[in-house]
C-alpha cells in the first residue's frame, strides 16, 4: 500500500459516499444518472466476484464489502425508493454501446483467458468508460448541483491517483498491470474537460454549468 | 503465457 493508491481508495469510498447521502438526504436523485451507477454495480460485480475466495487483507475485503452494498444500495434508490425523482428524459445514453465493445475487448486483450480474469478485466475496461452517461446527462441539462460535482470530482481524483500509485508500484515494487495502466488513462482522460469546468468554476463558488 | 499481475488493488 503506498499512499497514493490510499488516498484513491479514501477519493473513491467518499465519492460513493458523498452520492448516498445526496440522494438520501434530499430524497431525491435528480441529475444523477441511474445509468452510470448501475454500470458501476456492474464493475464492482465482476471484479470482487473473488471476494470470498481470494483474502488479502480486511482492508481490501471490507472496503469491497462497502463498494459493492453501497453501489446497490445506489441504485437501489434510483431506480425503487426515489424513482419519481429520477430524470429518465436526460438520462439517455446508449450504454449498450459501452457494454458489448469492453466486453468483446475483455475476450481479445486480457492476461489469462480464464473466466474470473476475463469478468475482471471487463470491469476494468468498463470503469474506465463507466462516467460516460452521467458526463452526457449533465451536458444534456447543462448543469450540475454542486453536491454532484464534488462527487465526481472525487470520483475522477481516485483513478487519477491510482496512475501515481501504478508509477510508485513500478519503481518500487516491480508491479505492471498494462491493462489496468490504459484504462485508468482513459478513465482520467475522460474527466479532464470536467476537471477544468470544477476547478475554473465549482472552486470559485459558481454553479457548475457546460456548453449544453 | 507471462505472470499475471497479482490482484491485491480495489
């Protein structure tokens, strides 16, 4: 464990956290894409399928535990407890278009063509474009509350400091996962527009609007 | 086929 890779973990679980309790407290899941949240179900599905198989640490095991209840626990509150609330008319991406391509490249680039490592590296591959129906609601609607855009902000931090972790782990320990390396770029690359918008904007105190 | 990277990350 080096620090970047903990302060991505701590990004990550208070980004998750942040949206749960929006939703909770306000009642409401307006501007928040089901779409995104239900890939991120997915993500955490298939990549902690060896939860109860593989120990590494209670670190590890509890923080899987947390991501996994809280992602469907999100859209849970979605698409059940607060759907009169969801805004299904902005919420239109096409996320078919995201699913078949990773889950094709999964079967053609992976490390070991064996059905945990190819679910696994289909989670990888869908994370990195997982934000995409969210980024395209809010420039659908135009804008962001500002509780949703410091959740993405810190949803896009983790994998930014994920790259930094990947950089220590090489240097020091010898670790290389390429497959893991590329799609964290792209996931990063993908939030560097919102970035500029939260950091210009949000930090100044002004809503968070986009080019609709 | 090369060693897989070990999977101790989130």
């Amino acid at each position: 464990m080096n620090i970047f890779r903990f302060l991505g973990d701590i990004s990550h679980l208070s980004a998750i956290i942040i949206l749960l309790l929006k939703i909770w407290k306000s009642r409401s899941c307006a501007g928040i894409s089901g779409k995104s949240q239900l890939l991120f179900a997915i993500v955490f599905t298939t990549r902690y399928l060896d939860l109860f198989t593989n120990f590494i640490s209670f670190y590890n095991t509890s923080m899987k535990v947390v991501y996994v209840a809280s992602s469907y626990a999100t859209v849970w509150m979605i698409y059940s407890k607060f759907k009169a609330t969801y805004d299904g008319n902005h919420d239109t991406f096409r996320v078919e278009f995201l699913i078949v391509p990773t889950a094709i490249l999964s079967f053609l680039v992976n490390h070991d063509f064996t059905p945990l490592e190819i679910l696994w590296t289909f989670s990888i591959y869908l994370e990195s474009v997982a934000i995409l129906p969210q980024l395209f609601m809010v420039s659908k609607t135009g804008e962001a509350e500002t509780i949703t855009s410091h959740y993405l902000f810190a949803l896009g931090i983790y994998r930014t400091l994920y790259l930094f972790n990947w950089i220590w782990r090489y240097q020091f320990e010898e670790f290389f996962d390429l497959i893991a390396i590329v799609a964290g770029l792209v996931q990063t690359v993908l939030y560097c527009d919102f970035f500029y918008l939260y950091i210009t904007k949000v930090l100044k105190g002004k809503k968070l609007s986009l080019p609709a | 086929d090369e060693e897989t990277p070990q999977k101790d990350e989130l």
